[in-house]
C-alpha cells in the first residue's frame, strides 16, 4: 500500500504546534486512508521540545489507530536536537519514507503482536 505523504515546512516550535497537531491528527483521524503516513520535515527550519513532543504524540496516536509513522527527511542539525533530549533511540528506528535517503529520520509506530 502507498505511503500518504504529509509535508511540513517552516518552524516544528511552540508557536507552530497547535497548527501541526491539527494537521497531523486529521491525516492520522479514524476515518483517513489505512496506508502509511509519510511526514516529510524536509522543509523544518527550527525544532523545539514543542516539536519533538508533537513526533512522538503523532507516533503514539499511529500506534493506537494501528497505523505505520514513517518520519523522512530531518536534517543534521534538528537530528542533534533529537539526540540532545535523548529520542534518538525512539524516533530513529523502522523505516524511513520511500523518497527519503539516510539522511533521514524515521520513527515505527506499528503495534507489537
């Protein structure tokens, strides 16, 4: 099954947060499309804690509705944030986006059987 692919760009911050979370609720929400979702943040300039907190609650929202989180795309410098608060281990396992290269970041957010 295709990947649904959900872009974003510009600022993953506090001050971006409660747009994003939106965003990334209505692509996971019961109704969408049972295919992977795809969040591409090769468009992220800046991430904050407020960020990484919304990546980890798009990734257990996926887990709960039985749906794979693929993150792609996160450049160095905002994949140091990550490692800073210690996430790494978390966000950075499975697979990443198909159009991605390893340069990428990639979180599963598939239930245990």
């Amino acid at each position: 099954m295709d990947a649904q692919t959900l872009r974003l760009d510009g600022e993953l911050t506090i001050y971006t947060a409660q747009e994003v979370r939106q965003r990334l609720s209505q692509a996971l929400a019961p109704d969408a499309a049972p295919a992977p979702l795809c969040v591409d943040l090769g468009g992220v300039t800046e991430l904050d804690t407020a960020g990484v907190q919304l990546l980890l609650a798009a990734r257990a929202l996926a887990h709960a509705r039985q749906r794979e989180l693929r993150l792609g795309g996160l450049a160095a410098p905002l994949r140091e944030v990550v490692a800073l608060l210690g996430l790494d281990g978390v966000l950075t396992q499975a697979v990443a986006c198909d159009h991605d290269t390893d340069s990428g970041l990639a979180a599963a957010a598939q239930p245990t059987e």
